[in-house]
C-alpha cells in the first residue's frame, strides 16, 4: 500500500529521503518547543498577570488598605498595567467575549480561571494590542486594561522562522546538487531507451558518482557489443545470401540451355523458389542496419502503398496528416510484409491507422482461416512457418513476421494478434510511440 504513495522517480526518491529527516526534526522541535517553553513561559505570564490583579483587588476590597489603593494603582500603571479604572455599582457583562479556538485565549481562560479568586470577564478581540480584564467586587468592578505583550510571547513566530527559512534555502540549494547528481542517470535512461528502439546513440561520457561512471561505462561496452554481433550478423546473412546468387543465376542459365522439351521445368520452379528465400535472408539482414529515424508523412506513406496494389479487396481508413519518427522503408516494409500476407491466405485486407496523444496504430484486418491462439507466438520465431507444406510451396522461408517484428522492436513499438471484427479473420495491430 505504501509503494504506491512513494515517489516514482528517482529524483524525487532522492528529494523524498532529504526532506523527510528535515521535516520530521523542525516537527520535533517545534513540538518541544511549544510544550515545553511557550506554553509554559504564557502561562506563568498569565499566572503574574493575576497575581498582580489579586494583590490590588484584596487592597480595594480591605477597608484597611484601601487608603493606599490610589498609590498602588499609579504604581502599576507606570510600570505593568497600562489602566486601571474603577467603575461604581457595575456589573460585569454578562458573555465573555473569547475566541474558543484561540490558543491565547485558551490558556488566558485556564489561568485566570485558576489563578483569580473573584468572578471575572475578558475581551481580547475588541482592540487589537490590549486586552480589557474585568473582575467583580460586590457592587464595583475594577477594569484592567493590559497589553497583550505582557501576557504573550512573541518568540514563537521568530522561532519558526528561524527554523524554516534556512531550512527552505538550504533545501533549494540541496535540490540544486541533487539534480546535477541525478541528471546521468537521465541521460543513460534515455540513451537505453533509444538504443533499445534501434536509434542511433552517440557514445555517452562517463559523468557523476563513481557507480554512475561505472554503469555509463558498462553501457557503453554492451552497445558495442552488440552493435558488433548484429554487424557480423547482418554481414553473414548477406554474404551467403550474395554468394549463391552467382551459382543460382548460373545454373538458371544453364537450365535454359538445356530445358528445349520442358523437362527441366521443376528444376526451374526449384531454383526459383530458392530465390525467393534468399531475398527473405536479405530483407531479414538489412532490417538490422542502423539507419537513422526521421519524421515522415504516415499518411501520404500508407496512400503510396495501397495505390501501388490497385487491389478492390484493399481499403485504407486514415486521416490526412500523421506524421510519425522512425526509419520510413522499415515501416514501409513492414506494412508491405502484413498486406500480402493478408492477401495471400484471406484474399483481402482492411488498413487502419489512428493516433492518440501516447501512440500511433496500424491496423491490417482480414477475412481468412487467421492464426490460432496457440501458435501466435510462434509465427514471430524466424524460420517458423505455421503450414509448411503450403508455404515452402510457395518460396516462404517463415521469416515474413519475423522480419515485422523486428521492425517493430527497433521503433520501440508492439505487435498484437486478435480476432477480426466478426470474431473470424486476422487482426495485426501495431502499436509505435507517438
């Protein structure tokens, strides 16, 4: 459950892991310091503030003392209370004016509640830098007039700032560091995910930590590596494809030269058929030549190659201008490759193409026998032919949807098989990035 709330890149894993601690210790703090020192430093304000405020109402009620009170009260206006009024046969207001959700008022209204041992009534919310103490003696009642900074500290908003703004700048500067140190790791992301779509990657210079190095290093070795097996690979098949394509042109030669009765004539269809899947090795080997991606018109592509079939059991639903990143007779050959396909065993075929904002599809759809479930799979292995008899009949190697799944693979795209429409026929989706 948690993973799923968790940071997914490895940015903001990094920025996660800093802020954490951070926020976790200015709570601590925080927490330590309201329970422990503010609270603690209003309430004993608050506590002076009533003690104060016995002492001169015990004089104003003894009769003894009360030929002093006047030189009391002038006493503690000069230096604690700012006024101190008498107010004869008064009653205290009937509703306290307190704000419940006041931490200030809150602990004014526990202290006083406390500490005050005649009934009283405050209002801290009538002007805004005093608050106005009333308290009740028979029939008089003596106001206090006292500025709020007597019974609040004003550290507190001081103490948070402390705490918070270095805290945001250093973690500015943090994430400043962190995206230096977080950017090879892009870099390589991106480098990987290029050269597992078939395009061109310029080698990378090692930069960062010592493991990033060592990562972009290894990186680069693998690309090479393989880069070197698909050239040996690619140069293999074509070599071989090349050279027996002297020694079939000659005996091709020689069959005519010979073949005056047509009794040479299966010989002939053998040694055409050999042609034909030595140009399937050719196109299996060139669709693993490193070309680089351009930006095409899909489209007009698609347009191009249905009017080169002038097929009426061939349609094409598309929109006007699809413009898609990839190698343009790769793609070209692919299609190619699905529609006779479809047009071989199924007699027609249906192209659709549609993008969205992630992904670019190209449909062929047809109405014949299809591929079963289970061997869907297999038909993409090279070599795999689902009916061999038919198909080596016919100059097919297997490697038709092999050589589209290779082309798909290099564009970083997929390749679905499903049912058609009417849950008869040959789907072929074909899903690129946009």
């Amino acid at each position: 459950m948690l993973k799923k709330f968790l940071p997914k890149t490895i940015f903001f894993r990094y920025l996660f892991i800093i802020i954490t601690p951070i926020a976790l210790l200015q709570l601590i703090l925080i927490v330590v310091f309201f329970d422990s020192l503010w609270i603690k430093t209003n309430k004993e304000l608050v506590r002076t503030l009533a003690g104060e405020i016995n002492a001169i109402t015990e004089v104003y009620i003894d009769p003894e003392t009360r030929k002093d009170f006047n030189f009391i009260k002038e006493v503690l206006e000069k230096k604690l209370i700012l006024k101190i009024n008498v107010k004869k046969n008064h009653k205290l207001p009937r509703f306290k004016n307190a704000f419940t959700y006041s931490l200030h008022d809150q602990l004014l209204e526990e202290r006083l509640s406390k500490d005050l041992r005649v009934p009283f009534w405050y209002d801290t919310k009538s002007k805004k830098d005093v608050v106005d103490i009333r308290i009740s003696t028979n029939k008089d009642v003596i106001q206090f007039i006292v500025l709020k900074s007597r019974i609040r500290n004003s550290s507190a908003r001081i103490f948070i700032l402390w705490i918070t703004i270095p805290s945001f700048f250093l973690l500015l500067i943090s994430i400043l560091f962190l995206r230096n140190q977080v950017r090879p790791f892009s870099i390589l992301a991106d480098s990987a995910e290029k050269f597992g779509k078939g395009q061109y990657v310029p080698e990378l210079k090692p930069t960062g930590a010592v493991e990033v190095r060592k990562a972009i290093i290894e990186f680069e070795k693998m690309k090479r590596r393989i880069l070197r097996h698909i050239s040996q690979r690619t140069a293999m098949l074509s070599g071989i494809s090349h050279d027996l394509k002297t020694p079939l042109t000659r005996l091709k030669l020689q069959i005519e030269i010979l073949n005056k009765n047509n009794s040479l004539d299966k010989i002939k269809d053998d040694i055409l058929e050999m042609e034909k899947m030595i140009s399937e090795y050719l196109d299996f080997s060139t669709t693993q030549e490193s070309v680089n991606s351009i930006q095409f018109n899909l489209s007009n592509l698609m347009t191009e190659i249905i009017h080169k079939y002038s097929n009426k059991s061939l349609t094409l639903q598309c929109e006007e201008k699809i413009f898609m990143t990839g190698r343009q007779h790769l793609i070209k050959r692919c299609v190619y490759n699905l529609i006779d396909n479809s047009l071989k065993y199924a007699g027609n075929a249906d192209v659709g193409i549609k993008k969205t904002k992630s992904q670019i599809e190209i449909a062929v759809e047809d109405k014949g026998p299809g591929i079963p479930e289970n061997e869907r799979e297999k038909v993409l292995r090279p070599f795999y032919r689902l009916d061999k008899s038919r198909q080596m009949s016919e100059g097919s190697v297997g490697l038709g949807l092999s050589i589209v799944q290779d082309i798909v693979n290099s564009h970083g795209g997929t390749i679905k098989f499903t049912e058609g429409k009417n849950k008869s026929g040959l789907r072929v989706t074909l899903t690129f990035p946009a």
